[in-house]
C-alpha cells in the first residue's frame, strides 16, 4: 500500500498501552495526509460482531486483525508498552482480563480463552504484532515511553507517522492532550508528567519483583524486547 493511499488509522495495542491517549492526540492535532492535504480519519473501535466480548482494539486474534490490516486505505499504529511497565499498570486495573484467582501471575481468562499466565498473554499480543509489522508496511509502532515525553514526543510521533505518509501540524494541540488523563475511565494518571515519572520509576521495581517472587522471568520474550526497543535506539 502506497503511503499516499492511507486517509484513516487504527491504534491498537493490549489493555493499558496508551490507545485512548494516541487516538486523542491524532484527532486532535490537525493529523493529515501529507501528500493529499487531506484530514486522516481516527477509528475507535471497541466492539466487534465477530469477537461481542473482547474488545476489539486490544484483539489477539490474528485473523480478526488482518481484516483491518488489509482494509483499503487503513494505516495501523501499534502501540508498544515495556513488559514490566504493562505488569505494573495491569495489576492497578485489568479491565477485561480476568484472574481465575485474583492474583496477577496466575492463570487468566480474556473472553473465552484461558492463559497460564499473564506473560504468556503479552509474549502472544507483541510476537504477533512483529509479524504484523515485517509483512505490511502500513503498520507501524509507537513506544509509549517516548510518547508521554513531552520534550521530545511531537518530533517523535511524525518521525514514526511519516512513513505512512500523515503528519500532525499542532503541536500546542498535543499538548493539551499531554497534560489532561487519557481516558474518563479506570485509574487513569492525571497528566503525561505523572506518567513518565511513573514509568521510569516502576520499571525496575516490578522487573526485580518478578525476579524474586515468581518462576516467570525465564518467560519474557526477549526478543520482543529487543525488536522494540533496540529498534527505536537505531532511528
């Protein structure tokens, strides 16, 4: 698909990794298409006919995905969230994922399928999205660490939009995003400063917490890790 072509986009990402956050900045900083000077379309999908309980933007069904993968003129923005950073934010509001023993390293329901553990369930959402990724090129990814940094994330952001062919125009717009909560829903952190303060905080606590209470460590998979992350250091 030709960058040219993309006039709506579609975040996507697991429970807690920033979609409400991005969809509210793309609509709401003057987002176009480069080439056709043309506003992009934001869609907020929550519900789906073919999945009625799982909500649909933080699908892990491969064949449901492609669907919008493959739909004429779509972009899709993934969003990625640090494995230790997604546990923190998991275990203050799980949403719809459903611990069979309210603990947060045991076995888990979302919908209708079970996992053993909660890392089994991100290992299966980000390895399935780097394939998603290498076969399509109107599927990118955003890191949400780099998005709640206000320093830099405007530059940031339309680095990683220009290669579907879209640029935000507003900065002060984004802005205003950053500085309000993402959502009116779950316990939402007040403003992208908290968040970020936060996120560098909790990250090695609960990486050495799952170190020291869980078998579960051995289990993250470092290659998504790797792909993410090391792939933001090379840009």
């Amino acid at each position: 698909m030709s960058s040219n072509e993309i006039t709506q986009v579609f975040c996507i990402g697991p429970f807690n990794t920033g979609t409400n956050l991005l969809q509210k900045i793309l609509s709401n900083s003057d987002t176009i298409n480069i080439n056709k000077n043309e506003g992009i379309k934001i869609i907020n999908k929550e519900r789906h006919e073919w999945i009625p309980n799982v909500n649909f933007k933080h699908c892990f069904l491969r064949n449901i995905l492609d669907k919008y993968v493959h739909t004429k003129n779509t972009g899709i923005i993934i969003l990625y969230k640090n494995v230790y950073n997604w546990l923190y934010s998991m275990k203050k509001e799980s949403y719809e994922v459903k611990f069979i023993k309210n603990k947060l390293f045991d076995k888990l329901l979302l919908g209708k399928y079970k996992f053993n553990n909660i890392i089994q369930l991100y290992n299966l959402y980000y390895t399935m999205y780097m394939d998603i990724i290498e076969k399509n090129s109107n599927v990118i990814f955003v890191d949400y660490y780099k998005l709640i940094n206000k320093d830099t994330c405007f530059e940031y952001l339309n680095q990683k939009l220009s290669s579907l062919g879209i640029k935000m125009n507003n900065q002060e717009k984004m802005m205003k995003e950053l500085n309000k909560p993402a959502k009116n829903h779950g316990l939402c952190i007040q403003n992208s400063n908290l968040a970020l303060q936060n996120y560098i905080s909790n990250q090695e606590l609960v990486k050495q917490f799952v170190i020291q209470n869980t078998n579960l460590n051995h289990t993250i998979d470092t290659k998504v890790i790797k792909y993410f992350e090391n792939a933001e250091s090379l840009e």
